[in-house]
C-alpha cells in the first residue's frame, strides 16, 4: 500500500483542508502515515501569515526531501499559491498547487509520478468565484468537529496577505454544508465549529434573500446528535444586535466568540485599514455580554505596528485591560511581502515589539484567571475530549473555559454537568455530578 504524510501549516483552514486531502489519498488507496517516518508521497500544505511561517513552510519542503529522496513531494497552500515560481525551484518538489484544484491532488502527484516531471497548477486566485469542495470530511481529531463554509475575504488589512493567498469571499452551498453537518452527527460528534477565512461574510456572494450565517447555524442546529455550535471567529461589526439576540436564544450556540481586536488605538486600527474604531469594538462586545452574560470573548492583538508609539500602545493595553477579554493571541508584527504594511516607514524595534509582547501575555494570564474565577460553585456543561496523563479527563465548557475532572469510566465525548470547584493555573478543576 503506498504511504502518503503530511505536515500542515497555519491555520484550522488549512488543517481541515489537509484532513480533506488525506481523505482523497486514502479513497485511493494510500495509508496516511507520520511525517517523519518514510513515505512515497509527502504533503505540505503551506502558510503565508508571516514570514516565519513562510520560512517554515521552506524547511519542510526540504525536510520532506531529506527524509526519503525517492518521494514526491506536494506542496500546496496559501505560500504556494504566492510564491509558486520560488518553490517550483527547490530542489524535490515534484508538484506545486496553491489555493485551488487541491481536489485534484491525486491525481496531480500520479501524474508527476508518470510524467516525471514537475507539474505547477497554480492559478489566478483573485477572479475565482466558486467554493471548492474538496471533500465531505472534517477535522476530527477530537471530539469537535470543523466545517469550513466559507474561504476567502475582501478586507485587504493593510497587513494582510490572506486576500492575495486566497481570493474573495466564496460561500460554500447550504446543502453540502447540511450533509457534511448530518454525516458528522452520525459519525458521534456532538460539537461542530464553523470555520472559514471570514466567516462573517458568508451568504454575501449568493446573492439570494435569506442565505447568510445566521441561517447556516439554525439549520444546523435542527439537526440530532449535534449538541452545540461554535463560530471560529468573527468581526465585530458583523456581530449585529439582531444576530447576537437570534443566538442568544438558540440552545446549542456556544457562548464563546473570538472577535479580532488587532489594536484598541484608532489611529493604528486606521493605518491597518481595519473598519471600526475602538468605541464601536466595545460597544458590540457590551451588546453580547448583555445578552449572554457567561460569555467569553477571546482576540488577536498585533503589537510593534509600524509607527505605533508608547502612547499608541498604552491605549491598546487599557483598552484590553478594560474590556475584559477571556484570552489574547498576542503577535508581534511580521511585515509580510506584497502587503501595504510591509512598506510602512517607521517600523517598531524587536525589544520594543517583544516588550510590548511580554506586558500583554501577563495581562492575558491575568484577565483568563479572573474570568474563570467567577464561575467557581457553579454547574457548568463539559463536553469531555482527551484524557490526561494523570488519568483525569479535559473537555471544554460552552463558553471555552478548560476543565479538569477524575471520572471511574471512560468519558470521552461526554457531555456532562459538572460543578466547578478550584481554578488552577490554566484550567478549572470540577466534579462530575452524575
Ligand atoms: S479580515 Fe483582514 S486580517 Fe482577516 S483575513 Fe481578511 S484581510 Fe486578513
């Protein structure tokens, strides 16, 4: 049986994307085997976020090469869809696909493998209007399950090279998603996350009345065995008051939210090409917490923004501190080739950036412990994924807090009541009441 490994970069995108492409391999035949053991065929699928990950994406490339000098090596994804002249000339890559026809890859990597040649199959991005299906599988790794609905975005962050990468907003059709959401109900999972590159924009390329993401959520949550639904992220100004009370009376959405900040100074939201202002950030996630009050809201912040002073910053960090976040993704600013922001002038010195980095992972530390603090001696629904080395299990509450409890049986996959009892350095420790 031939073997085929993989190794993802990035995003849940783009590990749902991998997830899906394994699937096609397997379908063929092949056994999906560990990066770093010996296979016919490796995969990476690539980022482009940062230049870091850029530099990763490289290595690997190499690395797969290293490993077994006779494999074909695919490289796909967001950095191959940019670069693909540049990867095209590492020594080893046998086909280069970027962000389209990776429901091809099969049959691209056997005809290399025929041909012996390279094949490159990348395409203009920017005019592509469809979504691709690749598959009707999703990350399943644990006990929720992603479901990409959406790729694309329009925004152009003046930081950002996600719309050159992926192209424009492009929804994915309701009935796949429904019959991707009834298969992974039967399959057992109770947890599905919505995911896409700008979720929030879904619908706004169909065109017809009635298809956008508040009505992808109520259909999927007519469907049994489907317990709770989560949004892998979401702008703030898509967070209107109407949709947020829709979901705040709907049983299975989870009362969790990650809604990227980036900054809480206006002038820098303004050089980011952002398209709200700090007030108006604030003023959604007070709409939310009045009407889910366990709600927690997690961001991104980026820090060392070309220009952005001490003064700037300090905005930033009270505005954080102010609003009460549940939990910061801090990342330093990475000027990132082919984006506005990487020709900014006065970029922001690396003591300086890491610094600011430092001050706001403590405030995170702060603000997680605080928020997890008030819900001590309540009951709160767990649903139950790993369990530890310790022999206890973890799961997560709606609202995304980590919680620790010892169970006699296996839990896996429960969804279970439990009351909350200390808050330990990264996670809550509960009792299950049943
Ligand atoms: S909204 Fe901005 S940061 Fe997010 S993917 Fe689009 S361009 Fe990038």
């Amino acid at each position: 049986m031939p073997k085929v490994a993989f190794y993802t970069l990035g995003c849940k995108v783009n590990q749902y994307e991998s997830d899906a492409m394994a699937e096609l391999f397997k379908e063929r035949g092949y056994d999906v085997v560990d990066f770093e053991t010996a296979a016919d065929v490796y995969v990476i699928n690539t980022c482009s976020v940062t230049n870091e990950s850029a530099r990763k994406s490289r290595q690997m490339i190499r690395k797969a090469s290293r490993i077994n000098p006779y494999a074909k090596v695919a490289v796909v994804g967001c950095y191959a869809q940019l670069r693909s002249e540049e990867i095209s000339q590492i020594p080893g890559v046998d086909v280069v696909i970027g962000t389209k026809d990776r429901r091809h890859i099969v049959d691209l990597v056997e005809d290399a493998v025929k041909r012996q040649e390279q094949i490159v199959r990348v395409q203009d991005i920017m005019g592509e209007r469809t979504f691709e299906e690749i598959a009707f599988k999703g990350l399943r790794q644990k006990t929720r399950a992603f479901l990409k609905i959406q790729e694309g975005c329009n925004m152009f962050c003046s930081y950002c090279i996600i719309p050159y990468a992926r192209g424009p907003v492009r929804s994915r059709p309701m009935e796949s998603i429904i019959k991707e959401a009834q298969e992974l109900a039967a399959e057992g999972f109770k947890e599905v996350v919505l995911t896409g590159i700008h979720l929030g924009l879904y619908g706004h390329d169909l065109g017809g009345k009635g298809i956008h993401l508040l009505e992808v959520i109520r259909r999927i949550s007519q469907i049994d065995g489907i317990k709770r639904i989560r949004l892998s992220s979401i702008e703030a100004l898509e967070l209107t008051e109407e949709f947020v009370e829709e979901l705040a009376l709907m049983e299975k959405f989870c009362h969790h939210f990650h809604i990227p900040l980036q900054s809480g100074c206006d002038s820098v939201l303004k050089r980011m090409n952002r398209r709200y202002t700090a007030a108006q950030f604030r003023e959604r996630v007070e709409c939310i917490r009045e009407k889910m009050p366990d709600v927690s809201v997690t961001t991104d912040v980026i820090v060392g923004f070309p220009g952005e002073t001490q003064e700037e910053f300090e905005k930033t960090f009270d505005f954080i501190r102010d609003t009460g976040f549940y939990r910061l993704h801090v990342f330093p600013f990475s000027p990132m080739e082919g984006t506005p922001a990487a020709k900014m002038p006065k970029p922001v010195k690396k003591s300086i950036k890491e610094e600011r980095s430092r001050r706001l992972i403590n405030l995170s530390q702060d603000l997680e412990k605080d928020f997890r603090q008030k819900f001590l001696g309540q009951t709160v629904e767990v649903l139950f994924e790993q369990e530890t080395d310790m022999g206890t299990y973890e799961g997560l509450t709606g609202n995304y807090m980590k919680v620790e409890a010892s169970a006699r049986k296996n839990i896996h996959n429960k969804l279970l009541p439990v009351i909350l009892r200390e808050n330990a350095s990264d996670h809550l420790i509960g009792e299950i009441l049943c």
